[in-house]
C-alpha cells in the first residue's frame, strides 16, 4: 500500500512541471516597442505547482535545498574562491553605465533603478536578477568585439527586467527540483514495475524479479541525471520561457536601433552564444531522450501481482504520459541560440531595414576594454582565475606565482585578489598574515565577499581569541547578506563570548527560515545548547517523520 501510494504521488508530482510562466504570444504587427505587449508586468510567482512544498518531493528530489545557502561548512578552501565571484572594475563601469542609459532613455515606461556589475565567470553569458542588478560575466567582455554588442547585451538582460519578467534562477532551481525528482521517479517506478508476487511459507511476499535487469536501469538513469550537470550554469541562467525570451530579443533590438546603435549586435551576440553553447545543449538533449526511454521501459514491464497490481496501474499510466509530458513541454519552453537568431534576422529585416546598415561601433569599445586601468584589472582577474583552478588541482606552487602578478596589478586590493592571498595564507597555516590580507580591502569591495568568505574570517578569528575581530565581520556580514542568512556565524559568535541565551535567541530566529541547508547550519552551530522543546504528540514525528497531512502536502 505504502508503494502504492509512493508511486501514485510521484507519478503526480512530474505534471507539475507543465506549469511554466507563458506570456501568450499572439502575432506581432510593427515594432514591439509600440505594441502592447511592452508594458512592464509585475514580477510574478514562478509557478503554482503545489508539489514544489511537498515533503515527498523533497524526499525524490534528494537531499538538497532547491534554494540552498552556499558557502557555511566548507571543507575545500578553494570552494571559497570560486564563490567570489564579482569584481569592480570603475572605468568600465562607467562607460556600461552610459550605454546602459543611452538605452533606457528610449523606454517610454516607469524605469526600475538598474545597476550592472562584474562577474569574475569566462563563460560567455550575462545574468538579471530580481534585484535588478545585470551581471556581464568577464568571458563576455572578452569575447564581444564592439558597444553594439555590449548594447545588445545589457538591453536584453535590462529588457526582462522593464517587461517584469519572472525571477529566473529561482524558477530554474524548481525546475531543476522537479527534474531531479522525475530521475528518482524512473527508480522507483522501474523497482515496483519489477516486483513480483511470490510465496513464502503460508504467506506472499514482494520481491524483485529480476535484480540485474532493476539495477542496471537505476544505474542508467543515474547516470544520465549526471549530464545535467554537464550542461553550463550559462545554459540554465540564460534560458528564460520562449515567449520571454522572445520578447526580450525584440524590445532590446527596438532600444539599440532607437539608440543608435547596429541592431546587428543583437544578432552577434546570440550567435556567440550558440557558439559557446555547443556540445552542451546536445547533452541536454540526448539526457532527454534516456529519461523518457528509460521510464517508458519501467513502466511497461509487468510483473506486479494480486491487488498492487490492479492498485497502482493507473498510477503507471500516469507516469507514463507524464514523463513524456516533461520533455515535451521542456522542449517546447526553452529557446535554442539558433532558433533566436533566425527569428531576430526576420524582425531586423522587417522592421529595420536601413538601421541594420549601421556599421558597429569597434573602436570605442577596444579603448574601454584594453586600454588604461580597465584592461588591467580584467587581466588580473583572469590571473585570479588562473589561480583557482590551480589551487583546486593542489599546484600551490603555481598558484602562488600567479597570485604575486596579480599583487602587482591594480586588482590587488580587490575582494577577489585578497581572498586568494587569504587561502594561500590558511593554507601555508599563516593565519595571522591570512586576516591582515584582508584587512588590506577597500570597504567597498566588502560587498562582494560570499557566506563562504565570512564562515572562513570569523571562524579563524574566534581561534585566534579575536572577538572584537569576529564581531566586526559579523556586523559587516549582516549588512550585506542579512541577519538570518548570517545567523549560524551569529551563534558561533556568540557561544566563543559565552553569551548563551543570546545564542539560543538567534538559534530561535533560525527556525523561521525557509532553507531546509541554513536550518541544518544552525543546528550545528548551536550544539548542546539547543534549547530544550517539548517532544511532539505525534508519533511520526517522533520518528523524525512527516505527519501524513505534511507528506501529501496539505
């Protein structure tokens, strides 16, 4: 019965990826700027999906927080790198501003305060965020040629957020969760398709016909969830719904055209991308095809006796149908590079037939890219990269030489540049040199310190009896990232004082957080100073297990 309903709520649980954001594209006439569809739109929930707060989803799902906090808890040092992720970069970041503003003068809408920042990633690519900050990643500065394209690139991040286009890492992170739970899902159904009925002494037991067959599908389906993880982070951060996407191509080419920029640089942006794209949408693609092979095999094998049989078989056609219902309306939802690009040349031919004569805007951009300070700090910040990747391979030796070019540049004193002498430091057991790294780093560049940053400063500063150190990190912490996130530092903090019941309060304003992965630092750092609860009436719960109201959701 418990497998029955098991697999009755998984086979469920996969339709709810049907439920993706769709703006209802009708025929456009004209220009989209001058078409009702370009007005800007509430940010809107990701999805109404009521299996996206169920337990047993989380359970499919896996271990793992859709929205989990990075950065508390690491072991690998270098894992504490690859999070500081952004960099300034002052020169440049005036000139994107001026482009910025060039564009946005032409939307005839309320304009939301956008800022643009610099993200230490080569990948080819640029990110919004609900917060309305674009990130250009450093291997898009690099890989752009002219200010039509840097253009094109701000004014499509820059148009999902004037047409208030849904949070897109967010909804991507509850897609992903349900996917994970469909490879699951394949598991489950192929080991209850496999149960055969067979009897045991005066009774009838459950048991896997044939094991070898069983295992080797879950294997096989394993294995190609790992192929998600093959797929760029450029990938999943830049494939919003089709008709989001679709607009935001048009309304960016409608604001480099009224700007006066080549709407071509648009067109050369998306081709860049399909470039650099490649081999991962294949991945993708062939991840697809094993998962709806292999759940159309699970669930057409037979096997299953007596009652369960007639029980869960509608819950296998469900899941059937379902399964192939997910890649289906995956493939419908997610916008291909080459699939933009063509329609972007037909829009362009349509609506801009003399501005697509313009010839870009090369020399302007070469200047600001490698000349002066600004192409330095980029340089420095490939160095720093350079850097990451060798402390991950365990070459200190490499990483260090690499790190004594950076300190002669101009990013010497940035968040990223200080973090790397901070683990090299850690790492050779200089701790004090370690903490005077960072002592060097302008207040501004404090922004850009991850969790992970924080964990590593406060947690070395309390073993060296620093408190006023640690306090002062704290309070820097908070102001960035927010007091709950910073909570389980805050605990620590507070217990190296003594201070207890000031732990136990912080410990207390934890338990309303969200993340199923800040709960669990919490509960670390507060130890054997948790405070005394009532033990629940439930008896599943004292188990550690859901009452059957929170398993289905209700």
């Amino acid at each position: 019965m418990r497998k029955e309903m098991t697999l009755a709520i998984a086979c469920s649980l996969l339709i709810g990826c049907q439920q993706m954001p769709s703006t209802g594209n009708v025929p456009l006439e004209g220009k989209f700027i001058d078409s009702p569809r370009a007005r800007p739109l509430a940010l809107q929930p990701v999805t109404n999906s009521p299996w996206l707060n169920n337990a047993l989803v989380d359970r499919l799902a896996g271990a793992s927080d859709p929205d989990e906090i990075r950065g508390f808890g690491k072991v690998d040092l270098t894992e504490q790198m690859a999070q500081v992720e952004s960099f300034q970069v002052p020169e440049l970041q005036v000139y994107c501003d001026q482009v910025l503003s060039r564009l946005l003068v032409h939307w005839p809408h309320a304009k939301p305060d956008i800022k643009v920042r610099f993200s230490a990633s080569e990948s080819f690519g640029a990110r919004a965020t609900a917060e309305n900050v674009i990130y250009l990643n450093l291997g898009t500065l690099q890989a752009i040629e002219s200010e039509d394209e840097l253009a094109a690139m701000l004014g499509h991040e820059a148009a999902h957020l004037l047409l208030g286009h849904l949070d897109r890492e967010h909804f991507f992170n509850q897609q992903k969760k349900l996917l994970d739970a469909s490879v699951t899902a394949v598991s489950l159904g192929v080991t209850v398709a496999g149960l055969e009925s067979q009897k045991s002494g005066t009774s009838r037991k459950l048991v896997v016909g044939d094991p070898d067959a069983v295992g080797k599908t879950i294997v096989q389906s394993s294995l190609s969830g790992t192929l998600l993880k093959a797929v760029s982070d450029n990938f999943w951060n830049s494939s919003w719904t089709r008709a989001q996407e679709d607009e935001a191509d048009l309304l960016s080419v409608d604001l480099l055209s009224r700007a006066g920029y080549s709407p071509r640089g648009a067109v050369h942006g998306i081709q860049r991308l399909q470039s650099f794209e490649g081999s991962n949408v294949s991945q993708l693609q062939r991840y697809q095809a094993m998962q709806k092979q292999l759940f159309s095999q699970a669930m057409q094998k037979k096997g299953i006796g007596g009652l369960l049989e007639q029980g869960i078989q509608s819950g296998v056609t469900a899941a059937q149908l379902a399964a192939v219902d997910v890649w289906t309306d995956f493939g419908k939802t997610h916008q291909l590079p080459a699939q933009r690009e063509e329609a972007l040349m037909r829009y362009i031919a349509s609506e801009y037939r003399s501005e697509r004569r313009r010839s870009p805007q090369l020399a302007s951009y070469q200047r600001q890219l490698l000349g002066g300070q600004s192409g330095k700090i980029l340089a420095g910040q490939v160095l720093i990269n350079r850097a990451t990747k060798a402390l991950d391979k365990g070459d200190l030796s490499e990483a260090r030489q690499l790190a004594k070019e950076v300190a002669s540049g101009p990013a010497a004193r940035s968040m990223r540049a200080q973090t790397l002498q901070f683990v090299l430091a850690v790492q050779q057991r200089r701790y004090k040199d370690a903490l005077a790294n960072l002592e060097q780093v302008p207040e501004s560049e404090w922004q850009y310190a991850s969790l992970s940053s924080y964990d590593q400063i406060i947690t070395l500063s309390l073993s060296l009896d620093r408190q006023a150190q640690a306090e002062r990190y704290l309070q820097r912490g908070q102001a960035h990232w927010g007091n709950q996130l910073m909570t389980p530092l805050e605990i620590s903090v507070h217990l190296q004082s003594e201070r207890v019941v000031q732990a136990q309060q912080a410990y207390q304003s934890c338990q309303s957080a969200t993340s199923k992965g800040l709960l669990a630092q919490c509960e670390s750092a507060i130890g054997r100073f948790k405070p005394q609860q009532q033990a629940p009436a439930n008896p599943l719960q004292q188990l550690g297990l859901p009452s059957m109201g929170k398993l289905l959701g209700s």
